[in-house]
C-alpha cells in the first residue's frame, strides 16, 4: 500500500523518483536538486514501504495560485491513482479554490485532462541555459 508523506525528502531519493519514471529534469546536479526540495511551497512524496515511488512539488502564493512545478511516478506504479491523488493533496494543503497551473512534460501532455486540467493555449515557457 502506498503511503504520502508531506515535507521534505532527500535529494538522493528524489532524484532516484525522477530517474524512474523518465520526468525530463536534470538528476546530474545535486545543487539543483536540493534547492528544488527547499524551496517548495509544498513537497508530497509517495512510499511503497521504503521505496520512493513518486512526488508533487508545488510553488504557490496561498491567495490566487498553485504552480505545479513537477509530478512524477515511477513507471512501475503508473496507473494506480498516485499522480491524482498527489495533485489532489496539493490542492487540500493549499485550498481548491486556487487555481491550479502546470506545463506537462511532452510525454504526459494528455494526461492531465484526466484530472480535471483544461489545456490552455495562452501559456509560454522560457527555459533556463543548460549549464
């Protein structure tokens, strides 16, 4: 049975979560890592016993919106509700009447109408230098 934990993680197993399921991050800088788990506004991470299966980290300004910054879930435990049930625990901890943003990773792009995500043609990215 998976269990959610809130709070921080270490950088070692987040990067083992991203490695897993295939989330195009950069896992090669151990700086990056930890200031990703830091500075979240809310961090949530999934276990299956001591594993480390998956992980919402969000940014949020607690008044009008939540930025879904990463969702991830190892291959292995896809399609078992983790990734909906981590969205849905980062909106109780911050308040469903935020409204709710993410960028989908290419490879996920349709997943998110399956909970609810309308997809918006309004939104730009600007990516960081690969360093």
């Amino acid at each position: 049975m998976v269990a959610y934990k809130t709070g921080l993680i270490r950088t070692a197993d987040l990067k083992q979560i991203i490695q897993e399921s295939g989330l195009q991050r950069r896992t090669d800088d151990e700086h990056r890592l930890t200031g990703m788990i830091e500075n979240a506004d809310v961090l949530i991470s999934a276990w299956d016993d001591k594993r480390p299966v998956g992980f919402v980290r969000a940014l949020t300004d607690y008044a009008d919106v939540i930025y879904v910054a990463d969702l991830a879930v190892v291959k292995d435990y896809e399609r078992q509700g983790i990734g909906r049930h981590l969205v849905d625990l980062v909106i109780q901890a911050v308040g469903a009447d935020k409204n709710v943003v993410l960028v989908a990773s290419p490879g996920a792009a349709d997943y998110y109408s399956h909970l609810g995500f309308t997809r918006n043609d309004r939104g730009y990215v600007r990516l960081g230098e690969q360093s």
